[in-house]
C-alpha cells in the first residue's frame, strides 16, 4: 500500500475538498440568507472554521481547495460574483492549519488543539492578508485603507472564529475518525 | 428551504458561448483593466463590461443584492481611502493642492484626531477609483447567473486544470443541494429540540459555541457519508486514467474570435502600457477649476 504523504491528493482528499467547499458555501449562503444571529453581525461568519477545520483533519491541498472552492460557491449562490483575490485568500486560511495535518494524533488531545489554534491564527492572518494586499494594486488604495478597511475586520473575526469552532469540530471529529478507523 | 442557483437559461446571446471562452476573455479583460489609471481609457472598458452585462439579460430584481453588496464595498473602500487615509495614487494626487475642503474627525473613546485634506485631485483619483473597480466587480459579477453550474467541472478541466482538481469542483457543486438540504433538516430537528436560533444570545464567543448544534451534526454527518463516496470511487478505479466528461464542451468559430479579442484587448493594453509607457493617471484642467473659492 502506497504511503501517505502530507500533500498527495488521492481520491480521499478530492472526496472531502468537495465536501468542504461545499459545506463553505453552504454555510456562507446560511448566515447570509438565515436569520441566524450571525448575519446581523457582519463579524460573526462561522463559515470560515470549515476550510481550516478541513486543511487540519485532511491535509493542506483539501484546505486550500475547501476555501478556494468554497468561497467560490458562497459568492455564486449569493450571486456576488468571482472574486479571485479573496477566493486565493480563503484557500490559504484552510492550506495553512493544515500543515499541521501529518503530526495531529489525536484529534482531543490538548497539545494537538493548542498546535491547530497557533496554525489557525497563523491561517487567518496570512489568509486574510495576502488579499487585502492585493487590493493595493487591483483598487488602487493605500496600505493603510488595505490594512483598516480589509485585513483587520477579515483577520480578526476570521481567527476569533476558526479559534472557537476547529477545537469543537476536532473533538466532535476525533470519535468519527476512531469509528472509520482512518 | 431550497439552496438555488443564480443560474437560469435566459436564452441570451451570452450563453451561446463556451463557458471557457468567457472566462478566458474575462480574464484578459481583467488584466487589461489593472494596467490602467486614465479614466479616459477605463471608461472604454466600463462600456464594454456594461455592453457584456446588457447581453447577459440579467434583471435588477435577479441582481439588486450583488449590487447592493458590490456598491457597498466600493463606497466604503473608496471613501476610507480619500478621505481618512489619502496616501494611494500617484504624486500628483499626493501633491494635490486644489483643497476641496480640509477638517478635523474625532474618534470617540480613544480621542484619535483624524486629520482631513480632500483635494481635488483626490476627489478625481476616487471617481477613476470607483470606475476601475465597478468595471473589474461588473466583468465577474455575470458568471453566476449565465454559466451553468454542471458545466464547472468540464470547463476547469478544458482550460488546463487537473482532472483531480476540477473533478472536486465539479463534485462540489453537485454536493451543494444536498448537505443544504442536511442544513435544513437538523436545523428543523434542533428547533423541535427547543433549539431557538434566533435567539441566541450573549457576546461574540457565546454566540459562536452556540451554534455548534448545527454545524457539528451537518459536517460530521458529511464526513461519515464521504467515507462511503471514497470507497464507490475507488472501487471504480478513480484517477487511474485520464477521466472522461459526460458532457463535452466543443468551440465554435464565435469561441475563437471571443478568446482571440480578448487576447487582442490584453496584448494592446500591453503595448500601449508598458512600451508606449500611456495611460497612468489623468484629471482633466477643468476639473480643478471647480474648487469653491
């Protein structure tokens, strides 16, 4: 049986970066069409801890694909269009916690979490900075307006987010990963 | 509650062309644009994308809440960035002295003094401003609504992606429906728990916790039932060839002169940039003229 490695991207992996760009998506159009309490709050949007939950369960390319792909899908059933940018951003933030992905051994084990909240941090933050500095050449804005305008409500609400709900999702996934035998 | 997609047939011109083609000219179209700061010449390409955006018979109703979204981010960029930060552009934006009007904002609480010198060439770089990115934000915004979904997968696929990788994007779209569906169902199964969504209550942690309930389950749920959609790909031996589409994509002339104007829009915005070094900022001398005195 042919080993596995952080980034090969089999059949498994092609199988759940569907399903979490698909769950992205989904979960992007609830808060946005739901009268969940989050949608009233543009700073709450769940979602996110999807791609990053994803990158750390199944590796960085099912991360990246759950964010790129997933918040593709978000914009087209909300009907806002492609925005290529802040797609490239959503994939880094699932990409980056799952460099984490090869050395996770228990999924509720508390330095396994502690490691995955560090990489979520580190996910959000690049994620959502790598766009917002794109900005600067596509719209023409200075790096102040880049930062205060895009990164830091993004970054922010995009790691409060992922630090909540991956640690949940890791335990919830931890009894699921033992039953599988995966 | 159905998930649906923007996408419905309208019969219109733009459809009849391969969904490559079109991204491929959106594409060329988009990196034109980025070359550019002449309002004179993005007006050109506003007039194009909105030519683009008429064919595609997309009605206000369909589209109100992508403009509402798209207009909303463009007036906070822009107004954050001429009026309170104002460091973009090029020198002569930055060296501008037709002041239009100069003042003082407050932050409350942290008593930070913003100080603010709207000049008239900042008022100008604004406006080119917001043509640039309501040209670049109008050129996409039509994809959703005018390219079939099913055909996403095909489409990456015949542009050059791996077959891997546009098969999850296929896959992807075809997953939608259903764990939507599954959304639905737990969150009806919650509520008859006494699970009350639209009161949940307290700050942004509490609130976040609070709704585990119902992304747990949903996730969980699709990651058990994945295990089940690996194993049926693997038994028919998924990604040991080069896969085939059940539906096949096949361009016609009209596809060619499509990507080849595009590709013709992108080698002249080139050239007329970078080598006859035209098309950086430009504010007409009347425009300067209209300061109060």
């Amino acid at each position: 049986m042919e080993k596995k490695t952080l980034w090969q991207f089999g059949t498994r992996e092609v199988v759940y970066s569907a399903i979490g760009a698909a769950l992205y998506g989904v979960f992007s159009w609830a808060t946005n069409f739901l009268a969940l309490p989050a949608a009233g709050n543009i700073s709450l949007r769940p979602a996110v801890a999807i791609p990053m939950f994803f990158g750390i369960a199944f590796g960085p390319w099912v991360g990246f694909l759950s964010g790129f792909v997933g918040n593709m899908l978000g914009d087209f059933l909300s009907g806002y269009g492609f925005w290529w940018a802040w797609d490239l951003g959503n994939g880094l933030m699932g990409l980056i916690p799952g460099l984490i992905a090869g050395s996770i051994t228990s999924f509720k084990d508390g330095k396994s979490i502690l490691l995955a909240e560090v990489f979520v941090i580190i996910g959000a933050l690049i994620g959502m900075l790598v766009p917002s500095l794109l900005e600067i050449p596509l719209s023409g804005i200075d790096i102040n307006t880049a930062l205060i305008g895009y990164f830091l409500p993004a970054g922010l609400s995009n790691t409060i987010n992922g630090l909540i709900l991956v640690p949940i999702l890791m335990v919830a996934y931890d009894a699921v990963a033992a039953r599988s035998g995966r | 509650m159905l998930v649906t997609w923007r996408y419905r047939e309208r019969g219109s011109f733009l459809e009849t062309f391969d969904p490559r083609a079109r991204w491929f000219f959106s594409f060329f179209v988009l990196f034109s644009i980025v070359f550019f700061w002449d309002i004179r010449i993005l007006l050109g390409f506003f007039g194009l994308v909105v030519f683009q955006y008429i064919l595609s018979k997309l009605t206000w109703k369909e589209t109100r809440r992508a403009w509402i979204f798209m207009l909303f981010f463009i007036v906070i960029i822009v107004g954050l960035n001429a009026l309170i930060s104002g460091r973009a552009g090029p020198p002569s934006v930055l060296q501008g002295t037709h002041t239009y009007w100069e003042g003082s904002l407050k932050v409350p609480l942290i008593n930070w003094t913003i100080r603010i010198n709207l000049t008239m060439e900042k008022v100008f770089f604004a406006i080119t401003q917001i043509v640039r990115m309501l040209s670049m934000a109008m050129l996409f915004m039509i994809i959703p609504f005018t390219i079939d979904p099913r055909t996403y997968g095909i489409t990456f696929s015949g542009m050059g992606l791996p077959d891997r990788v546009a098969f999850t994007m296929d896959l992807a779209f075809r997953f939608v429906p259903t764990l939507a569906r599954d959304f639905v169902t737990t969150l009806d199964a919650q509520k008859a728990r006494g699970y009350e969504v639209e009161r949940i209550e307290g700050g942004i942690i509490s609130q976040l916790r609070k709704l585990a309930p119902l992304v747990v389950p949903v996730t969980m749920g699709a990651i058990v039932n994945g295990e089940d959609i690996t194993n049926a790909m693997d038994l028919r031996c998924f990604g040991i060839r080069k896969r085939t589409w059940i539906d096949a994509l096949q361009y016609r002339t009209r596809d060619y002169v499509m990507i080849a104007s595009g590709g013709l829009i992108f080698a002249t915005s080139f050239f007329v940039k970078v080598v006859l070094n035209y098309g950086s900022f430009w504010m007409p001398e009347w425009f300067l003229n209209l300061v109060p005195i």
